[in-house]
C-alpha cells in the first residue's frame, strides 16, 4: 500500500447524533439477528459487512470515539442496509444495469432501513444513523440532501468505509480498483462526497501516516529508499562495492521450468491461459521482477501485481520479454545460483502464506501482497555480491531478527534495504519497494509489509526455523488476526500443495451464481442447495442455468471443472 499523506488533522470530534446511548447487550443482540436476516436473503450484499465494520472500527479509533460512540458506528455498520431485505428480488440479485424504476427502489434501502429500527424499541436510537448513510458531505445526497456536520458522525464514517470497499473489491459486472485505487477515488471526493476529517482517518488507518504534510504532484517526487540504520557506517570502499553489485544484478536468472511454462501458457489467449500464465510467472522470482518492470512503462499507473501486469501486457509482449532472459544451469554451479534456488522456493512458501493471509484480512490487495511476497527476499542477491560468506550460510539456529541485526552489525545495512535499492533501481512501484524495504521493521509501517513479515514468520515456524514466538503473537494480534487463525495458517502451510491457482480474469458468474457452483462442487444436490441458501429449488435451477450458459459449458461437472481451472472456485 502506498502512503498517502494528509492535508490536515482530523477536525475536533463532535458529538454522534441520532439519539442516547445505546442498550449493548439488547442492541448486540438484535443487529446479530437483524444481520443474519438480511445474510439469509442476500448473502452477496451481506459480504461486505465484515470488511466494512471492520474499517469503521478502526476509523472510529482514529478519530478518538469513546467505547458507546464506537458501538454506534458498528451498529450502524452492521445494519446499514437492512432496508435491503424489503426489495424485490429482480433488484437485489440483478449482477447487470438497472432500470430507472430499479434505481428508485434501490435509493429507498436506507429510508426502510429506518423505518424497520423506529419499530424495534432496542434499535430506535440507530434509525437516523442508517437512514443517513447514503448522505453527502455537499449536500447532494439521499434520502433528506443532509449537508455537513448535520449528517450524524456514525453515518459519515460508515459511507466513506462502505465506499472504499465498494470500490477496492471485485464486484460480479467488474473487477475491483485494489486499495491504492479506491484510496485515490475516496481522497478525490474529499470535501465533496465525504467529511474530509474522516477521509483523513481512513488514509491514516490503512496507510499508518498521520502526518501533515502535502503529497507532492505525481511525478516530481522521486521514491524514497530505506536508508542504511542509524549510526551505520559504510566506507567508500564498501559503497563502491555496492554500486557494482546493484548494476551487476540488473537482471535475474530464471529456472529452466518456469521459463518452458511460462513461453508455453503466453502461446494461448484464451483466459485459462491466461491464468497458466501467471501462475508460472508467479513460480519464479526473475520472471515476477521481469514482467513488473515491463509493465511500468505501459500504462499511466504503476503496477504491482502479476495478475494485473499479465492483463496490462498481454501473451505477446510477455513472450517477447522473457525469451532472452538468462537462464539458471542445473546442478547448481555457483553458491550464487543456490542461493538464487533457496530464495525461491522460500519465496513461493511465504507468498501462498501471504495469499491466505490476504483473503482473511485484505481480499482487495491479494495481487500486490503476493507479488511483495515474491520479491521480499530479493536483498540476499545483492547481500551475497557483496559478502561472499553469506551465500553457503544457513543458520536456522538463529531468528530473523538476529540475522538482521548480524547483517547490519557486519556491514551496516540489512537485505531488505538493500531489497528496496533494488526494487527503485528496477523502476518498480513505490508501494511495492517499501513493502521490501520494511518488512523486518519492528515498528509497524505499510500493512503489506506486516503482512509479508508475518508471513514470512509463520513460514520460518511451520518448517522448523526458529522464530519470536511471541513477536509473531503480536504482529497477528496487530493485523486482527486472531491466535486461532494463526494456528491454523500454520499447521495448514506444510501440507498445502502448492499456491492456489491465479485468477487473470473477472468470473463472469454472480455471487449467488458462485454460491451455488461451490456448493454443487461440494457434492450438495440442487434440492439441498435451495435449503442451504434459503431458496427455492426452481431458483437454484435458473442460476444453475445461467451458470453453463456463462461458462459455455453444457453441465453441472463441466462448469465445476472449468470453473476450478480458472481459479473462480
């Protein structure tokens, strides 16, 4: 994720309006119930209920609420559009362009919404929160064209939060902007859809910078590398060794297979090539940095996915790309060539442990966790040219905060700075260079560097390595992680057969539609699928209908298998 500074200080906190303190215990316990209604009858709406609560949350902590006014947020984020329950179903499962007339019944969510809490005595204080949160900082929204500080603080925070989610996940008709983009969108309606205090709050949430100072304009600010550690000193000599070292490795090696599959899968245009395609990419390190950095001077925005710079580039430009790239011998002839091996294969372990880790915590931002994952370890390379005992050294005895420390005490910097010389010197994203660069700070910086970091930890542990048990604790318990999760990531990572299998397109199939695939893919028939989703079996019929009709596939086992291939399922 990329640092986005903020223009100023959150504003002085206001009180929340929409009526007393809440009951918790009877207030909690109806919006479970009201929340598991609204899950029965549109389980696609209800998705992003988790991802939004958990925002507000957390802006609500930025903004300095007291434990009650937080409750309300939640609340109201919880509950936002129960209205959504009263709509017919030709709205509410519609995944293509809606009618006028469908657009009015939409519109209409927030003001049922309110009127079904008015008439529940545990809920009423929350119905002017929900029916005001489709309203906008300029006054220009709906139902009631609510104008600033008039618009209840819960409902402020919960549109900015909703919005961003909107925008950064993948939705049936389109695929998802990622963080960075959303971000971009959310501070472009700063003052205009949305209370600039909270937009400061959200940034400062998912960036971890509360500072004050301006952005400078795109393109005139050059990316900031990770400086050496306080107090390291690096003489001239050893500078100069540096220099050489970072030229000399302007390009990777790649392995023999990864190269073959990867020419392979770019002669097919078909999306499942596509997706062969990244996923050998994806297999090793030289071809992720490879096509990256081809895929920065191809667009008007930077790149920091495999996923993303396979759809910007295409099968051609990629084949050309990688056909004369140097390519690794087999046995290994130098240290260097072994080291370059173990850096793989311990890339792709933390890259599928990140990806688990993204689709618990930050399913809009999996391509670029991956891709920071891949290359997060890139510094021992450089470390290596320059140390010529640190290639054949393997000592697991030791936690990688002390090898860290070891590095910087014997040359005054560590790999993962030198990991973030190497991302700017290749022109790689900034978002992506200190996502390498931190990912063995102590402090908490970038969440995709926490991630990769713990990641990285859960790997170390899962095969043996010695690990700071209780710094892994911390670090998930800092990423919302809870120790159930972690325990199950890790007793789960040895045993995974390899990174689950990249998606390169959008699935043309509807939330529901994806439901009732995985269910049938699970062996349920269709008169236990209608039970399950609460439908009717005419229903699942006519989705499962549609769902070979998208697919071009004549059958249920047809549309499971292309479906799995594709990475959908």
């Amino acid at each position: 994720m990329a640092t986005i500074t903020l223009d100023e200080r959150p504003p002085t906190l206001r009180v929340l309006r929409g009526g007393s303190r809440p009951d918790a215990g009877s207030s909690a316990i109806t919006a479970a119930a009201l929340e598991a209604t609204l899950k029965a009858r549109a389980p696609a709406l209800h998705a992003s209920t988790p991802l939004v609560r958990k925002l507000a949350v957390r802006v609500s902590r930025r903004l300095g609420l007291d434990a009650h006014d937080e409750q309300r947020v939640d609340l109201c984020a919880q509950l936002r559009d129960i209205g959504m329950i009263s709509l017919p179903d030709s709205v509410i499962f519609n995944t293509g362009p809606l009618s006028p007339a469908d657009w009015a019944l939409l519109n209409c969510h927030p003001e049922r919404g309110a009127e079904l809490l008015s008439s529940l005595p545990s809920m009423a204080w929350a119905a002017d929160l929900v029916r005001a949160h489709h309203e906008r900082w300029d006054g220009d929204g709906y139902p009631d064209g609510l104008e600033g500080e008039a618009i209840p603080l819960a409902s402020r925070v919960v549109s900015v939060c909703d919005a961003f989610v909107a925008i950064a996940t993948d939705r049936p008709h389109r695929r998802g902007a990622g963080a960075e983009g959303a971000l971009e969108l959310i501070m472009q309606e700063r003052g205009g859809q949305f209370d600039p205090g909270v937009v400061d709050c959200l940034v400062a949430a998912l960036t971890g910078k509360d500072d004050a100072r301006p952005r400078a304009p795109r393109g005139e600010s050059k990316p900031r590398v990770a400086s050496a550690p306080a107090g390291a000193k690096v003489g001239p000599e050893r500078a100069g060794e540096l220099r050489t070292a970072i030229e000399e490795l302007d390009v990777l090696p790649v392995s023999g297979p990864a190269y073959d599959r990867a020419l392979a899968a770019a002669s097919y245009s078909d999306p499942l090539g596509r997706g062969q395609l990244v996923n050998a990419i994806e297999s090793d390190v030289g071809l992720t940095v490879a096509v990256l950095r081809l895929a920065q001077g191809s667009g008007r925005t930077a790149v920091a996915g495999v996923a993303s710079a396979v759809e910007r580039l295409g099968p051609e430009q990629i084949r050309a790309a990688i056909a004369g790239l140097p390519r690794l011998s087999f046995p290994w002839q130098t240290s260097f060539e072994a080291l370059l091996h173990r850096c793989g294969v311990h890339a792709q372990a933390v890259a599928r442990s990140a990806d688990r880790l993204s689709q618990m915590l930050r399913p809009f931002d999996r391509d670029d966790v991956v891709a920071a994952a891949l290359v997060h370890d890139v510094g021992k390379l450089l470390l290596a040219r320059i140390w010529p005992d640190f290639a054949a050294a393997t000592p697991v005895r030791h936690t990688p905060e002390e090898l860290v420390a070891r590095e910087r005490r014997e040359l005054g910097y560590d790999h993962a700075t030198l990991g973030g010389l190497l991302m700017e010197r290749w022109g790689l994203p900034t978002r992506l260079m200190r996502a390498v660069s931190a990912h063995h700070t102590s402090h908490r910086t970038t969440e995709t560097a926490t991630l990769v970091r713990l990641a990285d930890m859960v790997v170390r542990h899962a095969h043996g390595d010695a690990v700071d048990r209780q710094g892994m604790l911390r670090i998930a318990g800092e990423c919302e992680l809870s120790a159930n999760s972690l325990r199950e990531l890790v007793f789960d990572l040895p045993h995974s057969g390899g990174s689950a299998r990249r998606r390169a397109e959008r699935s043309p199939l509807s939330t529901r539609e994806s439901a009732i695939l995985r269910l049938l893919a699970e062996g349920m028939r269709s008169v236990e699928i209608a039970r399950d989703l609460h439908l009717t079996e005419s229903t699942v019929r006519s989705h499962l209908h549609n769902t070979y009709a998208k697919l071009e596939v004549p059958d249920r086992a047809q549309a499971v298998l292309k479906a799995t291939e594709m990475g959908w399922l």
